[in-house]
C-alpha cells in the first residue's frame, strides 16, 4: 500500500511540473489570440504562410494571420490578417513573407511607410513581396555557377574582349606547269 501512495504522490508531482512547462511556453511564445481590425494582402506565392502565422513589425508581434485562400479570379494567394487595434499601419505599408530560420517556419513582416493615411479596417496592404523560395534559389546557384564558363579550356583572357582573327593572305602564285613538257621532263615545275 505504501507503493501505491508513492506512485500517485509522484504522478501529481510530474504532473504540476508539466502543467507548469505548458504555462511558461504559452506565456513566453506570445501565441495569444490578436482582437483588432482586419487587413488583406495579395501575394504571388505565400511559401508556406498559414493561418495562425505571426503577423511582425520590426521582429514584434502585432497581429495574426487568420486567413489564407486563392483567388479564382487573379490566382493570387490572398492573406487576410488581424492586426492590434492599438497599431496604426500608414497606407503605404508594405508586407513581405520572411522566414523565422533556414528550418523554421514563415512570418508576415510589415514595413510602415510615410504617409499621413493610415489604413482603415478591411483595407488592402497593394505592396507586397512574396516568400522567397530557397530551393529554387540554390537550383539557380548551381546552374547558374556550372554554365558561367563556357570557355574550360584554360584561357587566361577570360572577361577580355577576343583578339581579331589575323588576316589571310592570298596564297602565293606557283608557276604553271607545262603540260607539253610531262612530269619526268621538268613540267611539273
């Protein structure tokens, strides 16, 4: 009986440890849900951006995606967003599809502009910079470095203009033979 006791004791004690690990990593990762004023975004590729992605102003969050969708129409990937209330987006504002790590997962960063308009609740974010895909940039770096070359055969004038082809002379003039004379009688010179 007394093992029995030990074991629940030591259940409940692992148990609050996890609950206290649960508390500590939704208070640190800052996933709460953002009340706000939608916005919209347009994107020719979102390269992973989900709904629930953090939504960044100079690395901070200020809001949520909520939505992610295609349109039918223009077959741009249309992001819907919440943003803080207490954040003002001038109109000017642009959003661009940035990478937390090489690994990680996708944000929305915003850059605020200058003007004096700021964006109204429902309002579209028109500049935009899609997700920049890694693979698809390494592919061109690869091709791109074995193709560069075109002359392996070890000239040292690469990048130099190619020296002008040397101008032919016009071969010169043999005297004719003499076909009365015959080879063996000296009419082949």
């Amino acid at each position: 009986m007394r093992s029995n006791v030990i074991e629940t004791v030591l259940g409940a004690v692992v148990l609050v440890v996890a609950a206290f690990f649960l508390y500590f990593a939704y208070t640190t990762a800052n996933v709460r849900a953002v009340s706000g004023y939608a916005l919209q975004a347009r994107f020719a590729s979102t390269g992973g951006l989900n709904a629930g992605s953090d939504v960044r102003i100079s690395g901070v969050k200020v809001g949520s995606v909520t939505k992610a969708y295609l349109d039918p129409k223009t077959y741009q990937a249309v992001i819907e967003m919440q943003i803080d209330s207490q954040v003002k987006l001038p109109e000017d504002t642009s959003a661009g599809i940035a990478s937390e790590s090489l690994l990680g997962g996708k944000f929305l960063n915003l850059q605020p502009g200058g003007e004096e308009e700021m964006l109204k609740p429902g309002g579209r974010i028109q500049y935009t910079q899609s997700a920049v895909n890694l693979e698809d940039l390494l592919g061109r770096f690869i091709f791109s470095a074995g193709g560069s070359n075109a002359n392996k055969g070890g000239d040292a004038s690469q990048g130099q203009p190619a020296a002008p082809a040397p101008a032919q002379q016009p071969p010169a003039q043999q005297p004719k033979a003499d076909p009365s004379k015959g080879l063996l009688n000296g009419g082949g010179k």
